[in-house]
C-alpha cells in the first residue's frame, strides 16, 4: 500500500540519512526501483513529472501499474508515489488518481501567491493524508520543459513556507537538473545551514542529485537533507546498457530482439545505479 512520505522523511532527518526519490518512466523502471528497494530493505519515493505522467497515459495509469506491483512483488518497505515538479492543477489531478505525496512547485509565482496556492494545497492534501512538497528558489537546468535558473533561495522565504505545514521544503542552493557544467560552482552550504536553522525539524529536499560529488551529498544529508531526487542518472545508465547490448548485434541473434530481452540490460543498470545511491544516501536497511 502506499504511504505518504512524512515518516519515512521524518525518521530520515532524525537517523540522518536521505531516502532517494527516483523518478520513473515505465514499467522497467518502476519494477527496477521496487525491487531493489525490497531487496535492500530501504523506503523509496517514486517520482513521476507531469511530463513522464502524460508519456505513461495520465496518473490513473500510473497509479494501477504501482499499486499492481507493490501487491504482486508483494513489496513491504515503504513506498510513496509523489508528482514532481507539478503544478497547481497536477497537484489535484494526481491526488485525485491516488497519489500518495505531490509536489507544488510554486516557485514561479510571486511569493504572496505561491503562500496562497500553498496553503490550499495543504489543506486538500492533509484531508486525504497526502503529503506535500514545496519549493523556493528554482531549481537549475530544465526537466520535462520546467526551466530553473540555478538561483538561491532566501531563507526567510524557506521560513514562510515552511511555516505553512507543508511536509517538507525544496530550496534552491545551487543545484540544477541534468549534467552539471565544468564551471558549477557546487552547493552553498552557508545558505542551507541558515535554511536548517530556520526550520527546524522540516525535512529539506535536494533536486538534481545526479552529478553531485558523494562528499557535498553527505554534507547536504548532515545538514538537514532527507530527500534527494535522481533522475538523469538513471537515465543514462540504462541507455548505456542499451547502446552496449545493441553495438554487440545481440539483437540480432536468436529472440534477441525481444524487448524483454532488449530492455533487460537497462532495467539491471538501473538497479545497480539506484542501490548505489541508497547505499550513498544511507537508507538501505531503514525501512
């Protein structure tokens, strides 16, 4: 069945560590993510883009395909389903298929609207015990059309929305979507100690994992990060299982060309690179 993410996130921020919340695409990468989540007894976030949600055929869709596999991989570690990066309208729609978390990404609105549009969201989610997700600061780089200038978030502004209820709090330190550039300055840790200070117990959220030396992620953990999402990463490991099973005609021998044989290359990428963020982000065995 699946939860919010308020506890598995609380107990995150308390034990210090980081559930990862890894975004899905398809089937393959769903099952991949599950499983080795059960395998590796970690909680998991599963994270679907409104661009992702609309390529899997709407959030009814997704949902069924989750809820399917949870009962049929009989899956007992804590699993939540969370939109990401949605907007005011997606929030409702996949609350309204049965998603278990959602993300409001109001970080493009002036401050008084995005408290506005905030607030409402949390009051309709917490009636159905979903949790939510905010942001300030936008992130950088772009993801499924949403571009981020890679700003900095204000803290007092953290404070505000925090202060609203939401369950947990991304805030823009100079992290960005996608490949990082030569010149990336890295994460500003002044500004995400000020952010933890202000508050409190909130779990914090880090975008753009992929790419981020393994130093600055348990930096970012012991400074209050609980969350951290990956995306690209798998993303390019499972085309380069897929470039190498092809470049070596083994879809040209036998049923090779299968795509149950064709995909499985990427699908066991995918599962090596999202346990070794959980063992990264220290959740392997906190389920």
């Amino acid at each position: 069945m699946l939860v919010s993410a308020k506890e598995m996130l609380t107990k995150a921020k308390q034990g210090k560590y980081a559930v990862g919340q890894f975004n899905i695409n398809n089937l393959e990468w769903t099952k991949a993510i599950l499983q080795t989540a059960q395998e590796n007894n970690s909680p998991v976030i599963l994270g679907v883009s409104e661009g992702a949600g609309k390529y899997m055929c709407g959030y009814n869709t997704v949902v069924g395909m989750v809820n399917g596999m949870l009962e049929t991989l009989k899956i007992t570690v804590p699993v939540a389903l969370h939109l990401d990066h949605g907007s005011y309208e997606g929030a409702y729609a996949a609350m309204d298929a049965g998603f278990s978390s959602v993300m409001f990404d109001g970080s493009h609105y002036p401050i008084d609207e995005n408290i506005e549009k905030t607030k409402q969201i949390i009051k309709d989610a917490s009636a159905k015990g979903v949790s939510v997700e905010a942001e300030v600061g936008a992130i950088g780089g772009e993801e499924d059309g949403v571009v981020g200038g890679g700003e900095v978030a204000d803290p007092q502004e953290c404070k505000m929305i925090a202060d609203l209820g939401v369950t947990m709090l991304a805030a823009g330190i100079g992290n960005i979507h996608g490949k990082y550039p030569e010149n990336w300055k890295g994460l500003n840790f002044d500004v995400l100690a000020k952010i933890q200070e202000l508050t409190g117990e909130m779990p914090l959220v880090l975008h753009g994992g992929t790419g981020i030396p393994e130093d600055m992620i348990k930096k970012a953990i012991s400074l209050g990060v609980s969350k951290i999402n990956v995306n690209t990463e798998c993303q390019l490991s499972f085309a380069a299982a897929t470039r190498a099973y092809i470049e070596a005609c083994k879809d040209l021998s036998g049923k090779g060309f299968d795509p149950r044989k064709l995909l499985n290359p990427g699908f066991e990428a995918i599962k090596k690179t999202v346990k070794e963020k959980m063992e990264l982000f220290g959740s392997i065995g906190k389920a």
